[in-house]
C-alpha cells in the first residue's frame, strides 16, 4: 500500500472552464485522517469503496474517506492535463510545459506528467531538461513504457546514433511492438548507412502500424540513399497518401527529383524533376518553419535552375535558422565568387571551414576569391589546405595548377 501525503491541487478560476472526462493513468484518494493513496480506480459497494491498485484491490469503510475533496482534486488534475494536451496540441509547447512544470509543483513525484513534460521539451528541442525528466521517470517507476523510446528519441535528435541505438534496442527489449522504437532504430541504422538494418526495422514499424507515414518516408529515403530510385517513389507516395503534412516527404521528394533531373540525359526532364524537386522542397518548409537543409536544398535546386538571387536567400535563410550549416555557407561563397563579390565569398568560405574544417570546396573557393583579390599569398595557403585534406580530391589536379601560379604570382 502507498501512502503519502500531498498539498490538495488550487488552480487558477481560468483553467476550471477547461473540464475533462478523459481518465488519467492515476489519482489520489483522500482520507479523513489526512492521509492519501495512489489508485488506478475506484468502485462503492454498499458502505465499502474498493481501490484499485497495481498490486491489486483494497477495500475500506467509505466513512473513512473523503470522497468530496477526492472528486474535486481529481477534476482539477484532469482539468490541467487537458489543457495542457490541448495547448501542446495547438503548437504552443512553451503554454504546455508551464502547465506541466504547475502539476509538477504539486507533485513532484508524478511519473505521468514527468514524463509529458520530458516530451515536450523535446519538442522545443531542450534536451538536457528532457532527459532529465525522463530520468525522473524511470528513478519513479523503472517500467514506465515508452521512457526509453523517448531517451532515443533525444540522441537521435543530437546525432548521437549510436546511443540511440542502445536506448530503442533498450525499449524493444521492453516492448518488441513499440513500433516507435522500431522506427526509431531504422532512422538510426539509416543516418550510419546501415541500410539493410534499416530497411528490417521500418518494415517493422509498418506491421504493427500499416498506415505509418514516417516509416513510409524513411523507407523512401533509404531506397534513395540505396540509389532504387523506384521504390524510394513508392514508398514516399505511399507516406504523403497517408499524411500529405508530413514535412519529410516532401524533403526527401526534392532530394529524389534533384537526383533524377541531374541523372537525366534528356534536357526537358532534366527540367521538369528540377521543377518537381523545388515544388518538393517548398512544401516542406511552408510544413515546418524551422527547416535549415530543406532551405539549403532548395537553394542548390534553385542555382540549378538559374534563379541565382533566390538560391541566396534560401541559403541565407538555411543559415539564420542554422548558423553552423557548413554547406550553406559554402554554397553561398561559391555563388559570391562567380558574382565577382570576392570579400563575401571569402567571409562565407571562412565562417564554412571554421564549422566543418575539411570541407575542401571551401578552401578552393577561398583561394580562387583571394586569387582574384591578388592577394596571392593568402591564395596559397587556401590551395594549401585544400591538398591537405584532399590530396587526390576531384579538383586536386586544378587546385596544384593554380597554387603553382600565385605562387609565381606571389614571388614565391
């Protein structure tokens, strides 16, 4: 039996507008002597309430207990968890997590509303609160379902697959039909090239739920990356049938239709998958506002396609949303360097290696800005460092051409 005491819940006169008949996984019941106790349910026979609890049924006399001020503070409980469902439910995360932190400030000790609340600050990205309410969670009780699946959930978002990994495997221990478990291991597997593993654990997710859009369009990203152009389409059709919403497919369509149109040997396809893959890549961040690659990718479609001032401002907009996006800036450089803009192609080559310091691109285009300056030295340590990360990279041959030159240039 689990006794223990705890302020009754007071809330604001606002929230007693928002009542709610949907059952929590808990309550408390409140005794006359002051005491409390955590119950799954509750039925009156005659003068006896039975209580229902993990361990089983307890009965006791119903004079004993205070069924007014149990009611009342359960309706108040739910009355917030609705609320804050509804206010996560319509974007506004930050409204939920003030709800939630309110019902934790009443009691510390709910695994449930921990555990929400450890969502949400997924959401906002705030990892480290995250995890340290999920870890609450498991500290309250070490079999709460879906705590592991979320700890995944947060690896994966940081990169951290391999933790990942650990944590999903984890879940499916605990659960071989958590189907988010299974998507989130595939989504692991997929980001490490692990395709085949990937490809098994989607297909898992999809038997437990067969209308799973984010399994369909991960799936469609593997057979992408696996070059099965083919059934990539199938499935990704498949993901936007079930959820036209869903931002990823429509990402990882532009990335499809960018392929087929540079693979295409016939120019007016080439055109049209270019067209289909900046149509993709726009529904995607019309989806979802905070979308640095889909911004990127639609900047290289739009360079493809010749609409060079719009191919800036999605790069710019890829790295106000992501300032440590190397390639944005990278691709940037490129584009100040062929407009003759040589100082800003220079500072974007700069602000691209000093994120990601062997992305050899950015030193060519570095040392080809300075070149034009006639600023031959520094030219030479841009062609310089370029050789050293890459000395047999695919433009090698040019970069040792060009170094050879400023430095007669240079008078060195």
């Amino acid at each position: 039996m689990k006794m223990r005491k705890l302020p009754a819940i007071i809330l604001p006169a606002a929230l007693l507008l928002f009542i709610s008949a949907a059952p929590a996984d808990a309550y408390l019941i409140y005794f006359k002597n002051g005491s409390t106790m955590e119950v799954l349910s509750h039925r009156v026979k005659g003068d006896m309430v039975y209580l229902t609890m993990p361990s089983g049924e307890t009965g006791f006399r119903e004079k004993k207990i205070d069924m007014k001020k149990t009611l009342k503070d359960y309706a108040a409980y739910r009355q917030v968890l609705k609320k804050a469902s509804k206010t996560s439910s319509d974007g506004d995360r930050l409204g939920a997590v003030e709800l939630y932190r309110a019902l934790v400030g009443m009691d510390k000790d709910d695994a449930r509303v921990r555990f929400l609340l450890g969502r949400e600050f997924i959401y906002l990205k705030k990892y480290d609160e995250a995890q340290y309410n999920l870890m609450r969670v498991l500290e309250l009780d070490p079999a709460y379902p879906q705590v592991n699946t979320r700890l995944g959930d947060i690896y994966y978002k940081q990169k951290k697959y391999d933790d990942a990994i650990d944590k999903y495997l984890l879940a499916l221990d605990e659960d071989p039909k958590d189907k988010e478990a299974h998507l989130g291991l595939g989504m692991s597997y997929a980001r490490q090239d692990m395709f085949n593993g990937a490809i098994t654990e989607l297909k898992k997710a999809l038997e437990f739920r067969p209308d799973y859009a984010q399994a369909y369009a991960m799936l469609g990203f593997v057979y992408y990356k696996k070059s099965k152009f083919d059934k990539a389409m199938a499935d990704l059709d498949r993901a936007e049938k079930i959820d036209p919403r869903l931002p990823e497919t429509h990402y990882y369509k532009g990335l499809l239709y960018g392929v087929l149109g540079v693979e295409s040997a016939d120019s007016a396809k080439r055109i049209d998958y270019l067209d289909k893959s900046i149509e993709s890549f726009r529904k995607a961040v019309q989806l979802r506002k905070d979308y640095p690659e889909a911004h990127a990718d639609l900047g290289t479609a739009f360079y493809k396609r010749g609409s060079v001032a719009r191919a800036v401002q999605e790069f710019k907009i890829a790295i106000a949303q992501k300032p440590d996006m190397a390639v944005a800036h990278s691709n940037l450089a490129g584009i100040y360097l062929r407009q003759g803009y040589y100082s800003q192609a220079v500072s974007e080559a700069r602000e691209a290696v000093s994120y990601e310091p062997n992305l050899v691109e950015s030193y060519f285009i570095m040392g080809n800005a300075y070149a034009d300056m006639g600023d031959y030295g520094r030219a030479a340590r841009a062609y310089d460092r370029y050789l050293y990360y890459a000395p047999d990279g695919a433009a090698s041959e040019d970069v040792k051409t060009r170094l050879e030159r400023v430095q007669r240039e240079g008078g060195q």
